[in-house]
C-alpha cells in the first residue's frame, strides 16, 4: 500500500505508522561496477575484487553507500504525492552501516513515518529504514531520513 502525502494534519496522524516493506533487490556485479566508476571515476580492479573477496568469505563486497545511495529509491516508491508535490532530499539523521552487502545478496526495506514538521516553505519529514538482507538476521543499515516536500 503506498502512503499518501497530504496536508500537514493528515500527515501528523500518520506518525509511527510503516510506510511499507519493499521488494527484494538483487545486488549484481555489474551493479556493483557501475556505483564504483559513478563514485570513484574508475573501474572496479580485480585487485579489488580479491581483496573484499578475502574479507567476505568468498563474495565481492558490495561498497556500503551502495546501500545507503538506494534509501531515496525505496522510499519514492512507497510514497503517493498529490499532483504538483516535489520531493526534495533534506538531508540523514543517523545511519549505521551494520553489516556488508554481498554481490548477489538480496535486500528491502522496511520504512516508518517516524517525524512531520511544518516549514515556511513546505513540510519537513522524518522516515526511519532498515535495510534487510535475505537469510540475515543482522540488517545492512539502518538510517533516519528527512525530506522536505514542496507543494505547488
């Protein structure tokens, strides 16, 4: 079920209640290879690739804002907005990088509307996420994000 942003009332009402719990997300190779270049300008190395290997186990370790970097895109896909209603990036509270995300891990997260304030020029939310990962009792992250919505 998506949550609607509506009027800031409707929108204090709403607090502790869960967004939503997405889909799993499979993290690829590729999708690893292609963060890593966005971010760093370059390719991802074998050397690299060996090292995480070590460290992990046997699997690629996926960066840790590969994870973070996928907040925005769960949450947008959970949220209804009235037409006209811009959503902008304000900014994290916390985040805690708790475990690694395997290339081939799967992951979702799992959102509450935890925080609304009114503001001059729109108003200001406050979701908490927990990135799970499949068959682990230990999330990826957990995060409190802010977004300022902007009516027309």
């Amino acid at each position: 079920m998506d949550f609607q942003i509506g009027s800031f009332k409707e929108m204090k009402n709403q607090v502790g209640r869960e967004i939503g719990l997405t889909d799993w997300l499979q993290i690829d190779q590729d999708q690893l290879n292609q963060f890593t270049q966005t971010t760093t300008g370059l390719p991802r190395t074998p050397d690299i690739e060996t090292a995480s290997d070590k460290i992990s186990f046997g699997k690629t370790m996926g960066h840790d804002y590969l994870a973070v970097s996928l907040l925005y895109y769960f949450l947008g896909n959970h949220l209804t907005l009235s037409r006209g209603t811009t959503m902008i990036n304000y900014g994290m509270n916390k985040v805690r990088l708790l475990a690694p995300v395997n290339v081939g891990s799967k992951i979702r997260d799992k959102i509450f509307f935890t925080h609304v304030e009114e503001k001059a020029n729109g108003i200001l939310t406050t979701t908490s996420h927990r990135i799970e990962i499949k068959g682990q009792e230990k999330p990826a992250l957990t995060a409190e994000i802010l977004t300022l919505f902007l009516e027309p």
